[in-house]
C-alpha cells in the first residue's frame, strides 16, 4: 500500500466527462475471464462497485438479473448512462448501501486502487452472501501499437515522465482480503486489440488519472493537454486511420468464504 496520501481525483464534472468519453469498452473482456475463472453462472442481484460512468455496470448487467451500480463521486454518477434493471447511488466501497448477505456476486472496475482497501473488503465480505463472488479488474496501456514500437517509448520517457500517475494503493492487496473472509485469491492477465485513432488516443489519455491531477492541479489545461498529445504522437498515427493498440486487462478472483 502507498506510503504517500491517496486521493481519488475522479470527482469533478468535466473529469468525469473526459472519462465518460475516453475510456474503452474492455469491460466485458474482463468479466468474461472473471466469470471462467469463478466458474459462476447468472446471479439474482450483483453490485458494482465504482461503477463510474457506468461502462462496468452494463457489462455486469450481462451477467445478472439486477444490479446496484455505487460510486463515491457525485459528478460521475452524473455521467452515467442509464441501465435497465439497474441502479444508481452514491456510495463508496467502505460503506456500502445494502444489507447482510444481500448480493451474489461484487464487481470492481478500475478503481480497488483508490480505496482503504481493509474497510472495503470487511464491507464486501458483510454484503455477500456465502459462496458468492467478487472479481476486481483493471485496465492498463502500455503504448503497443502495431508498427509504432517507438509510441511505448514516447509514452513512458515523455510523457508520463512529465505528467506521472499520482499516489495509490496497491491494486488488490491479497493480505487485506484472507482476513476479512474471502478464500485464496487467483490473477490472470489478458490482451485485448482496440482500434484508435489519433484522437481517441488522446481523449483515453486525457481520461486517466494522471491527466486529471495535472489538470486539476493548474499545470495544463484540458485543451492543452489534448493539443499536445495530438502534436506529439502525430508520427505515429500517419493519415486519418486507425491503429491497432493493445490493451492488458488484469483480473482478481475471489469468493466469500
């Protein structure tokens, strides 16, 4: 767990509508190796937990017959998009909204890092019933594009190193999880290929967390960051076209004892 404060920068209007617009649909992806490796079939009620913009709620709702779909930031709620057979409310993850034993299976997506991760699970394990699951993912780009192997370089030596991810917790903290009550955790990773162009590029970049703290900080602006962006990785994107990127998608698997 980081030694430095974490603060979720995930909390104003316009950074929630750069996530809303920005961010790829690996979801389903990510819940479909959840769901081999929990060996889980339809659940009854399942809750998502930071559910933001409400991409991992409609890819959970695949998987489910209702879902209550939480997250702690009020703006990105606002963004979300409605679901059916699905609700809304503003919650975070170490006090959750609903009653002992209540849900069948727990979803986070992209965010268990922001979290105190000890209260979290105590709150996961009180809310599931025994025997249920909980599958924590994330998404995660490293700049592997097809025929631009000098784009991971830019990413990681330039840009990053200017505008660097602030402080979190670890991703999923396995010693946090035994004691609460859930059983021996698995990991698998996995790729997936989206297609972006240019600017899809830069409005997913401009969607993380990094972007947001410089933003949000007065480094940059929006726009100029999107500017910059557009300038610097112009070289690798030749034409109007799309380029294929590879996205990993990191998956924890668990069940409530």
């Amino acid at each position: 767990m980081s030694r430095q404060p974490v603060s979720n920068p995930f909390t104003s209007d316009p950074v929630a509508r750069r996530y809303a617009d920005g961010r790829p649909f690996y979801h389903r992806s990510a819940l479909g190796l959840a769901s081999r490796q929990l060996g889980i079939g339809h659940a009854r009620l399942a809750i998502d937990v930071a559910c933001g913009t409400g991409l991992s709620t409609e890819a959970l709702l695949e998987l489910a017959d209702h879902v209550i779909a939480i997250d702690a930031s009020v703006a990105m709620l606002r963004a979300a998009r409605p679901q059916p057979r699905a609700r809304y409310l503003v919650a975070a993850a170490e006090r959750i909204p609903l009653g002992d034993a209540a849900a069948d299976l727990a979803t986070v997506g992209a965010a268990f890092h922001w979290f105190h991760q000890p209260r979290a699970f105590a709150e996961l394990a009180r809310v599931l019933r025994s025997g249920a699951g909980l599958a924590v993912y994330s998404d995660f780009f490293s700049g592997q594009v097809a025929g631009q192997p000098a784009l991971a370089s830019w990413l990681k030596d330039s840009y990053l190193a200017r505008y660097p991810t602030p402080a979190r917790h670890a991703y999923f903290d396995d010693a946090a999880a035994l004691p609460a009550g859930f059983s021996d955790v698995s990991y698998a990773e996995d790729d997936i290929h989206i297609p972006l162009t240019r600017a899809q590029l830069a409005d997913y970049l401009l969607s993380q967390s990094n972007a947001a703290a410089a933003i949000e900080a007065g480094t940059i602006s929006a726009d100029a960051l999107r500017s910059q962006i557009l300038d610097e990785t112009a070289a690798f994107f030749p034409g109007q076209g799309c380029a294929d990127a590879v996205f990993g998608i990191r998956v924890w698997t668990t069940v409530r004892a």
